[in-house]
C-alpha cells in the first residue's frame, strides 16, 4: 500500500534520472469512488522554472514507488482544470471527518493509494495514529523497534467531497445516517465540530432532528449555532425545540435578534417562548416548559384518552395527565397508566389524584430538585397564585441546573425523544 505522504516532497525525476521537481500535491476527480490521480503539482528543482501542475498522462511510477516525468519537463503541457478536482494535500490531509459508527470526528492523517494500470487510485483515509507518526518519520524508528501500530481506513467510496476551497472532505453515510443517531451522539459530534463545521452539518438535517440535536449540546454553542444560521431556519428549528429551551437561548441572544427570530416563529409557540422569557432565569418559571397534557374533570376515560393523543402529538414526552377546570385551575394528576386501565366509562374525576405535589413560579432552581426528589417525580407541576397551572419542570431539566457539568454527562436522559 502506497501512502500520499510518502509521495508528498519526493523526486520527480527525468527519463536520465534527473531530479526535476519535487511532489507538492495530487489531484483527483471529486466525483468518483476510488478516483486515479488526475495531475501533480510539482515544485521545480532550484533554477528550472514555476511551480507547475501537470497531467497524469505525462507522469510514470518508478520502480520505487515515487513518480517520473516521460520525457523533457519543459515540454510537458499544463494540465488544464476541470474544476471537479480536489486536492489531496490542501483539501483533504489534516482535515476532519465524522466518523458515525465510533460518533466521533476523526482527522485525517494519511491517504491509501493504491497501483492501477499504471496509475495511483485513492482507495482510503487512513484516520488511526500509525498514520501521523508516519507523516512525521517516525514510523521507521517503530519499525527498526519491531512495534507495529494497528491502521484504520474508511474507504474512499464513504467519503463525500465538498466543493472546491479550505473545507475538507466529510463522510457521505453522514447524510442518511446521521438521522439514526440519538440527539445526544449528534450533539457529542456537534461538540467536537468547528462552529462552520457544526452549521454544516445541521444543513443536512431537517428542523425536528437539528432541534433534538441543538438541545443536547452545551448552552454556549446552543447559542452560537443559533445565532449564526439564516433567521427563517433558525426560527424553524426554534419551534420544534422544547418551550424552555428556546426560551434559554432566546433569552441569551442579543434582544433585537431574540424578537426577530420570535417575529418568524409559529405566533402559538412564540407566545408560549414569551411567556417563559417573563420569568427570572433562577425560578421554577424559568426553568418549565408549558408543554402540558391536560383534560377536565368530567370527561369519561375514553375521551380524555383521545385528548391526550391529540394534545401528546405535538409533544416531545408526556409524563402525566393533568386535570383542570375551565380557569386551567390545577384539580388533579393521574399517570398514563392509570388513564389506560381505567373503566372507560368513568369519569376522570373520579381516578384522579387529589392530593399532588406542586411547585410555584418563584420557587427557586434548588427547591423544585428537592421536590422532585423527595417525590420520586418525573415531572413537577407549576402553579400560580392562583392556583393555574403554567407549566411543568422536567427531571432531566431540574438536574442538569443542579448537577455538575461533569457529571451531567453521566446520568441518562429519563426520555428517548421522539
């Protein structure tokens, strides 16, 4: 197996042996899945010219694997740019890529090249550490050592070039698969992305995924991804996110951006945003979502069952059903369990519970964990003074402001989100 740093910065020789140049880069089609090499570009020995790239056609492979030049270099035509090459040395070496079965971003340290009919075709991206040290020399001290690296390729045919400039190359399989990985592998790759590299990747997904995705990442590149994209596809995404979270990232935005953004949203979810953003950060209402099951007191099982499915498509989780009155005055709570096995011609006031923990809107951060736990809660409703009911605090929301940013990582999310 060939390698491409092997041939950057080797001799290109003449047909009397001759150094005329030295290898500076090679082109390949970005269109093909194991693509021959297209041209060379060839910085000139001292005193015989410019750079220069040069066709394929013109060169041979020596003996030793590095390249020639059939005949006398300054009769050799320039190769002419199709426009559909890439540039292995500029565009893809050292650049990242996703790798979607580890969920990490990987570098590319090296290019397998592989012998075809008298050519070089790029076979694959060589991503493991024997690598680099083989980009840096090293690889020949191991090799006197007798210690071996283990390699590790992706295949040319899985990446996918993007068009000509500084950007790299990413993974093809990224476009399908991306959409099977869970919110929080896509986050754990957003992380490890670039903010350019981040917004393209959220390209290649539609709103309600970017929105899971956007959700699962830390607050500051929550805001950063947001406040970088276009304001229509921003405010989409916006709208498929949880009340909360919006309202979070709504909230640290610049004002003037934060009411554009609401301007272009949904006006029934920016009214729901808006009213999040008019509590104090530190607060239960600050911290709930309002997107909240509820059904009156004297509608039969049955029909609040067909409530809820309606009410839950919208939803990203349901934890429980609450009952309220026509004043959205808090009366009771039953599970979806309870809701399911009940007689379905009895009255939901009569299988609801009475007696059910509740928070308040200036109930603080501390508190609402304190409720949830003593309780055993998955969600914790909150009221007003007067008793309505605005909201609900998650589990999973109430312990990512109560625990450490390094242990958050290790507790598992209470949902799969839909």
């Amino acid at each position: 197996m060939q390698y491409v740093s092997e041939l950057l910065g080797a001799p290109v020789r003449d047909p009397a042996g001759r150094v005329v140049g030295k290898v500076t880069d090679l082109l390949v089609p970005a269109d093909a899945d194991y693509p021959a090499i297209e041209a060379v570009s060839l910085k000139p020995a001292r005193g015989s010219g410019q750079p220069r790239t040069v066709p394929w056609s013109a060169v041979r492979i020596l003996d030793d694997g590095h390249l020639g030049i059939d005949g006398p270099v300054e009769q050799v035509p320039d190769y002419e740019s199709a426009n559909h090459e890439l540039s292995l040395a500029r565009q893809v070496l050292d650049h990242q890529i996703i790798d979607i079965n580890g969920v990490r971003v990987v570098r590319v340290n090296d290019l397998q090249l592989a012998r075809s009919d008298g050519s070089y075709r790029l076979v694959g991206v060589d991503v493991s550490g024997a690598g680099l040290l083989r980009r840096l020399g090293a690889n020949r001290v191991l090799d006197l050592l007798g210690v071996r690296l283990p390699a590790r390729a992706i295949a040319w045919q899985d990446i996918e070039p993007v068009e000509s400039g500084q950007s790299g190359v990413k993974l093809r399989v990224s476009h399908d698969d991306l959409a099977k990985l869970h919110p929080s592998d896509l986050a754990q790759i957003l992380s490890q992305l670039d903010q350019h590299q981040g917004q393209q990747v959220l390209e290649d997904m539609n709103d309600e995924l970017a929105a899971d995705a956007i959700q699962e990442v830390s607050p500051d590149l929550q805001v950063a991804l947001i406040r970088n994209m276009e304001p229509e596809r921003a405010a989409d995404i916006l709208e498929e996110m949880e009340p909360d979270d919006a309202a979070d990232i709504l909230g640290d935005l610049e004002p003037a951006q934060a009411q554009d953004l609401l301007s272009r949203m949904d006006v029934d979810e920016a009214d729901d945003v808006r009213e999040l953003l008019a509590y104090p950060d530190e607060s239960a209402g600050g911290l709930m979502t309002t997107d909240v099951v509820t059904v009156p007191p004297d509608v039969l099982a049955e029909e609040a069952i067909a409530l809820v499915r309606a009410q839950a498509a919208a939803m990203d989780n349901v934890y429980y059903v609450y009952v309220v009155d026509a004043d959205e005055r808090l009366l009771g709570v039953l599970s979806l369990r309870e809701l399911i096995v009940a007689d379905p011609g009895t009255p939901i006031g009569r299988v609801m519970h009475r007696e059910l923990i509740r928070g308040r809107l200036d109930d603080s951060h501390e508190e609402v964990a304190r409720l949830i736990a003593k309780y055993n809660l998955l969600a914790l409703p909150v009221v007003d003074d007067g008793g309505r009911l605005k909201g609900i605090v998650t589990v999973d929301d109430a312990m990512d402001v109560i625990l450490p940013d390094d242990w958050k990582a290790r507790v598992p999310r209470v949902y799969q989100r839909a």
